[in-house]
C-alpha cells in the first residue's frame, strides 16, 4: 500500500527553467508550435561540417562518465556568442538553415534559455564524427553555439523531438504538440538547501530509422557524471517511445536524487476555478494546466490518482513505491471545450508515463509543487527517488521507458477519477456550512458496468480528525458506467483555513476494490 508524507518548503525556492539554464516552457511552446516559417532541410551536411571519425560505443561513453566523475568538477564558461532576446533567438532559429542528417536542426546559445554551448557527433555504423562548423546552421549564417538539438519531421512540417538546457527534452506525443518535459535527472528539487541543474554536454546523434533515433548523451554537474542512452522511436497513435539506460558516477554525497524526473505546468482547473487562489488571477478560460494529475501503479497493483494543485505555498509529497510498476504525469482531460485554448492546445498535450525496465529498489515517488501565476512557468515536477542515501563514489544503473501519449496509460478494469470539483458544502438550497466545503468526484470505468443503486457501491473516504460531514454515491444518470461521489468536508477553522491534509478515497462492492484510489490534498 503506498504510504504518504509531506512537508513544506520555503516559498522562494525555483522550479524555474530560467533559473537553471533550461527549456523555459513559453518560448518552447512557441519555438515548437509552427509560428515561424518552417525551413527548408538540406540533402547533405557539407564535408567541412564534420571532424575525422573516432570509434564509439556505449562502453566509451560509461568509460568517459566514469574518468570525467574521477576529476574535479568543472564549471561551463558561458557562450561569447549567446543570443540576447528572444527575436534573436528564433530569428537564428527558424528560417532556412542547414540540417544535419536532413532533420537534425539546432539551437543557439541564448542568454534566457541555455547560455551553455554543447558537443555534437554524428553516428554512423559505430563512428561518431563531431560537428566542427557551425557556420551554415543557423538562419543567415551567423556565429553561434550550438546549444541544443531539434528532430523534425520527414515532411518537416514541424520538429517532434527537442533536447536543450540544462538535461531537459520532450516529445510532441502522438497529438503533434508539446508540453511536458523529461530530464535526465534530479538533485535536491525543493529542498531548502536548494536545487542542482545536472547539464547534458555532450550529444551522439544516430538516425536508425525514418523516425527511429538513438541518443547518447554525457550528464556532468558538481554531484554527479553519467552517461545515458536515449532510444527513440515516434510515429502513429501510439506517440513517441524512448528507452533508456543510466549509469552514474557520483562525486559527491546527494541528499535527494530524483530518477527518471519530469516538468510540468499546473495553473488552475474546473475545480480550483470555483475557489480562486490568490495567484491564479482573472483568466477566461476554463483550464490551464500541461497535465492535470500524477497516477502511480505500485509494486503490488494499487493504483493512485493525485490531482494537481496550483499550491499556495512550494510543497513536496512523497508516495512509498518500492519497485514501482509505473509512474507518470497525465494529462487525462483532453476535451477542447474544457480548456477553450485555440492557440495552446492544452487538450493535446501529451502525458508522460515511466516504466521501470531494471530493478529500483526501495523508494518512493515524489511531487513537488509550486505557486505560479501564469502559464509559462514549470510549477510541478515528480520523479522516484532511492531509501537508500547516495554517497561519494557509488555508482548506480537504471533503465525505464518513457512513453509520450495522449492514450490514457492507467486505463484498466478499475474505474479511474475522470473529475473532481469543488463547491459549497451542505444542500444546494441549504445554509452554508461554516469552515466546511463540498467534493465531487466521478469515476469511470468497466468495473462499473452493471451496476445501480442496489448493488451495494460503497465510497471508502478517509481524512484526519473526522473531518468527513457526508458522504454520498450514486451512478450518473445517462453516463455509461460513470458514478459520482458527494463529500462535504471540514476544512478547518469557520473560514476554511487550515494545515495541508489529505483526503484519501475509492470505491468498492464487498470486498473488492471498483476504483484506484484517489488522493487529494487540501488546504494546499
């Protein structure tokens, strides 16, 4: 059964992609949406282009992660020749340049997004020849650094495969539009010791296929080494699929290390609209949100739902999964008239969902999550973390895949929490009950199938200091194997306020459990 902490961080504390050199999420939405002429892709990268060929391999690249972890750290100089705003930037960005392995693009040092310029090989049939001439890449053939890279499609209507900043990359998913993002590792998120921005610095591109690349790349920061193969397959309904292999080197002694870790924007949705928060703001859609819940398959089969809130205070949660089945972060809404966003598309952007290919171990999954005020801020990240504390010198392997995916990963037998709202406790007619609020809850799913009211459908519902008024369940009338659960809740004191606290709730018949189980936090 998977066990539940939390503890609050201080408010100041960045999950902020500017602050750590990495992919901040405006820009990239934009950089990656097709706001700009798309370019032409070149037949051929010039002889000039590339340096001699050199032998590589996974065992060179472990080998280098293990020397490079051996020496002292070294911090990256900045780019002479970073862009300075953002009309640079994608003027040197989209326009006709040249590409490497016909799709490969590139993007420039940019003082606001990654002022590190990066290496660059080419694989071949066990050679890697490096990019030495960056002179055609960018738009108009002007100097710059290469600080990341961009795969785009074969008709090159769009790219769908992006790595730049820090150890940050995402996918368009099966939907052809971007959102959350992965990273290649985690130091100290949320931690009032502050965060480490582990960087990639060094890239191995491989084209294996029409949509089938293979990336290695070499992670360095004060802590850590590593070296990561990065298997990417895209196309078709399915979304993109990327597996990987991690073996790290540590330098240093790492208070939280946060394994296969992901990004996220959580603003406000259908039910903290009912219940602004202070920094939400006036905004005329219904939904903002890059992904609206994180789902959590433990060991032994439980599944966990746990909303996303836009928290008023930097927190952090954690849920003991020992040799979890799979985690992500979902984006299970994806209706268009729930979001209204014609520009954003927040209803296609595509979940993310882990799955271990190695043993783990002993750990637990965690949240953290951020206030924000706007859309182009990554407020929520998660990523499993070891029991066991990482020490200067030990060295760890893990493997996981990553699917990208607008298919909902969780689907199961059971039924799965498709919404929640929030209102005024107590009758719809009635008083107001003072410090108390009312929950809602539907759940979906074959496991319902069949059932009415006399089929005996309890809700299990679980919060401290019996804090539950009533409790009600009941099938949606004319929604197909839909029920709804009715909870009025007291929050704390006569205005509601009161310490974070969760309400914790499934449903069942007899003995069996009908739905995953759902956490949801309060008073965050």
């Amino acid at each position: 059964m998977l066990t539940k902490s939390s503890s609050k961080t201080p408010a100041h504390l960045p999950l902020n992609r500017r602050e750590a050199g990495g992919l901040l999420l405006g820009l990239a939405t934009v950089l990656a949406g097709g706001a700009f002429p798309r370019a032409a892709l070149a037949a051929a990268e010039p002889a000039a282009m590339l340096g001699d060929a050199e032998p590589f391999s996974w065992d060179i690249l472990v080998k280098r992660a293990r020397s490079l972890a051996k020496a002292a750290y070294q911090t990256p100089e900045v780019s002479p020749r970073t862009a300075q705003d953002f009309d640079t930037l994608a003027r040197l960005t989209y326009g006709d340049a040249h590409a490497v392995a016909n799709v490969v693009r590139f993007f420039p040092t940019a003082t606001a997004v990654s002022p590190y310029a990066v290496g660059i090989d080419i694989v071949s049939e066990g050679m890697a020849r490096p990019v030495v001439d960056n002179s055609s890449l960018f738009v108009g053939e002007e100097e710059a650094d290469i600080a990341g890279f961009r795969v785009m499609a074969a008709d090159g209507h769009a790219d769908w495969l992006s790595f730049m900043g820090a150890s940050y990359f995402r996918t368009s998913g099966s939907r052809d539009q971007f959102g959350i993002s992965a990273r290649g590792l985690a130091i100290d998120t949320g931690l009032a010791s502050g965060e480490e921005f582990p960087r990639f610095t060094h890239f191995w591109i491989e084209q294996a296929g029409a949509d089938h690349f293979v990336i290695h790349a070499l992670l360095d920061s004060p802590s850590v080494a590593g070296a990561y193969r990065i298997d990417t397959r895209g196309g078709g309904d399915a979304g993109v699929v990327q597996d990987v292999k991690a073996k790290l080197f540590f330098r240093k002694d790492v208070q939280q290390l946060g394994i296969a870790p992901m990004s996220s924007m959580f603003w406000f949705d259908q039910a903290s609209r009912s219940y602004p928060r202070p920094p939400r703001g006036p905004d005329w859609r219904p939904e903002v949100h890059d992904s609206d819940g994180l789902l959590i398959r433990a060991g032994n089969g439980e599944q966990v739902w746990r909303p996303l809130e836009n928290a008023l205070h930097p927190i952090t949660f954690s849920f003991t999964a020992d040799d979890p089945s799979a985690f992500g972060l979902l984006q299970r809404d994806q209706t268009f008239d729930h979001y209204q966003d014609d520009g954003s598309w927040y209803d296609r952007r595509p979940s993310l969902w882990i799955e271990p290919t190695s043993d783990w171990g002993k750990g637990a999954v965690r949240l953290y999550e951020m206030p924000t005020d706007n859309e182009n801020q990554d407020n929520v990240a998660a990523f499993w973390t070891p029991a066991e504390p990482v020490r200067a010198g030990d060295e760890m392997a893990f493997g996981y895949r990553l699917t990208w995916t607008s298919q909902d990963p969780s689907q199961s037998a059971i039924a799965r929490c498709i919404n929640d709202w929030q209102g005024k406790a107590g009758l719809a007619d009635g008083p107001t009950i003072p410090g108390a609020r009312k929950f809602v809850f539907d759940f979906a799913g074959p496991a319902l199938a069949g059932l009415d009211r006399g089929s005996g459908v309890e809700v299990v519902a679980e919060a401290p200091h019996e804090a539950i008024l009533a409790r009600e369940v009941h099938p949606v009338v004319g929604q197909e194997n839909t029920w709804r659960v009715k909870l009025d809740v007291r929050m704390g004191d006569p205005q509601g306020r009161g310490n974070p606290m969760d309400l914790r709730l499934f449903l069942k018949q007899g003995d069996n459990a009908l739905s995953e189980t759902v956490i949801k936090t309060l008073n965050v």
